[in-house]
C-alpha cells in the first residue's frame, strides 16, 4: 500500500505554518514591534500599556495605564500579534484607574490599580478572562506596582510610593506587611518611585526587587519561615556605570519589571534608557538590548518569557503616548518559568 509520501509532506508542513510560531527568526536579541500601534488603535484605549501576562494558549494580556482613562482596558492579542479580545475594568471608588503589573494564575487574570495614588484605593483585583467579570481581591495600597506568587501560592506586591511589599493570600484574607527595608524606598526626590518590578528566582529564596529611583536591582532573603530577611543590593546601576565607563545614568536608568532566564540571569527593564539590561548571577551587567528606527522601545515596562521569545510592553509615558505598543525579541536563553 502506498504511504503517499509527497501529499503527507505536503500536510504536515501545512500543519506547521497553520501552528502558532513564538520563536522568532530574528537574530537573539533583534527587538521588533508586535502587534498594532495601541495609541491608535480602538482609539486608543489600550495605550499605553504598563503590565503583561501570559496564558497557557500563549495569548498576550497588555493593560493599559492611560492617565486620561475613566475605565480601564486590557487587551488580548493572539500569538500572531491580532487583538482577539477587550477586557473593561471598571473604576474603584477614586474614580480614576491606571493598571500596572499582571500575573496569570490558575487560569484567571491578576493586575494592579493604582488609582488615585492614595491608600486605601490601590486594589489587586482578578479577572475572568472568559466572562471578563472583574473581582476586587484587596485594597490598602498606594502604588501597588509589582506582583509575583511564591511556589506556596502567596502573592507579593510591591508598593512603590510606600518602599514596601505586601504579603498575601490568593484570596485577599490576609494582606501583611511583608518587608518595608529602608532600601525599597526611593533616596531619588526626581523619581521617588521605590520597589517595583519583583521575581522570585528559581529556587524561592531570594524575592529581587527592582528599585527604580535608585537604578537599582535589591534581593531579599526569604527565610524558612516566610518572613523577609534584610535587603541588599544585587546590583547598582551608579557603580555599574563607573566599572565599565558608560556615561552616567545608564546602567538599570529606571529599572523596571525583571524576569530570570533560566541560566540565572536577569532581564530589566530599563525604562528611562530603552533597552533592556542583563545582569549576570553575580549582577554584573553582561548584555544591553534595544530597538532601532521604528521598532525603538519607549519606556519599555514590563516583559513576558514565552520560551526564548520575550514580549515586552512600552508605555511611551516620555512621548504622551504615540509610541504606546508591545515589542519582542528573542533571548539567548529559555526564560524561567513563574510560579
């Protein structure tokens, strides 16, 4: 019986270009614009975008943090970069919204309201990406700017006016004060935004902390109990800037959010110098991308690993806007996978 050999190729490289492609062709480290500009599409309510997750489908979650929206937005881009979806979230008793950091866990949503900037307004709050019912988890917060979730199922969020992270359970039950080490806070009156960016690494016993004023990257021990231990500084974007002659900011200039690859490194966003950094394990600076021409980051947020492939989301708060859009590359290595 024949197998048919030339129609059985014929399908199966079918099946391969009809199937999701996340690894890019680009040389490691080539930053390429994804997706449509959001500063006008859907006029605009995506704009710029400030957190990102991922879910199991490898669909894109961006949310906007627009400082003229009455209603917040989230949109859901496919893995071919097409906006399949607009999730609305309804503004808390402030009245004003500005969504920041996201996580994807068991199968919901999870992202931060800064609201007024005022406790007790800033909210966690946790989406049904299917229904797009919208449930307030808790409340208390100024700036709630970072979240992550440690292997135990508890999250953490950063607090970036308060220098402080919040401890707490998926539920919203029970919400502590986790760590508020002096060094979470911002010594820069220019950019006094402290803790932000967070991630655990691979074996849970140090949570990293970017410190965005102070260009710095902080790790904090976490003890057999779960407390926090003292925070100290893994990397230091002025000392970085001096060891290898760069001219000053330049090294974690607004640090952002940060993601482990799965050699250990960490990827930061440097928001103020567009690119993003690599700190090594020993927190030396080993590699520095960025974008040229049309596909410049602007004022790259926050980033997402899906395999090698890194989505990226650029808030263009320098620019009002115009330039509000995601952006992935590929990286050398597979990214770390998030609790």
């Amino acid at each position: 019986m024949s197998t048919r050999p030339g129609k059985f190729l014929s399908l199966l490289i079918l099946a391969l270009l009809m199937r999701p492609q996340a690894v890019l062709a680009q040389p490691v480290g080539t930053i390429q614009n994804f997706g449509p500009n959001l500063q006008t599409f859907a006029s605009g309510v995506c704009r710029q975008p400030e957190g990102i997750a991922l879910d199991p489908n490898g669909n894109i979650y961006a949310s906007s943090n627009s400082d003229t929206a009455t209603i917040g937005h989230i949109c859901v881009f496919n893995p071919g970069g097409t906006v399949i979806d607009i999730i609305e979230v309804p503004i808390g008793p402030s009245g004003v919204i500005g969504l920041l950091g996201e996580l994807w866990s068991d199968g919901q949503l999870f992202v931060l309201d800064q609201a007024d900037n005022v406790a007790p307004n800033g909210r966690l709050l946790r989406v049904n990406p299917r229904t797009h019912a919208v449930t307030t988890v808790a409340t208390g917060f100024v700036f709630p700017n970072g979240l992550a979730k440690d292997s135990g199922g508890l999250f953490y969020v950063s607090d970036s006016l308060q220098g402080k992270i919040y401890r707490l359970t998926p539920t919203g039950s029970q919400v502590t004060i986790w760590s508020a080490d002096p060094l979470l806070s911002s010594s820069n009156p220019d950019l006094p935004l402290g803790a932000n960016g967070l991630a655990f690494d691979s074996n849970g016993r140090f949570l990293y902390v970017a410190n965005t004023g102070d260009f710095r990257v902080l790790r904090v021990p976490v003890r057999r109990d779960g407390r926090a231990g003292p925070a100290a500084v893994f990397a230091d974007g002025a000392s970085i800037d001096l060891q290898q002659g760069l001219p000053s900011p330049t090294a974690l200039f607004g640090a952002d959010g940060i993601q482990f690859d799965v050699q250990g490194n960490l990827y930061v966003m440097a928001n103020h110098q567009n690119e993003v950094q690599i700190l090594s394990p020993a927190g030396q600076l080993i590699r520095r991308y960025a974008g040229s021409g049309v596909n410049a980051l602007s004022f790259n947020a926050s980033l997402i690993f899906q395999g090698t492939t890194v989505y990226i989301t650029n808030m263009s708060a320098i620019d009002d806007g115009v330039n509000s859009k995601l952006s992935r590359f590929r990286a050398p290595f597979v990214g770390l996978p998030l609790n």
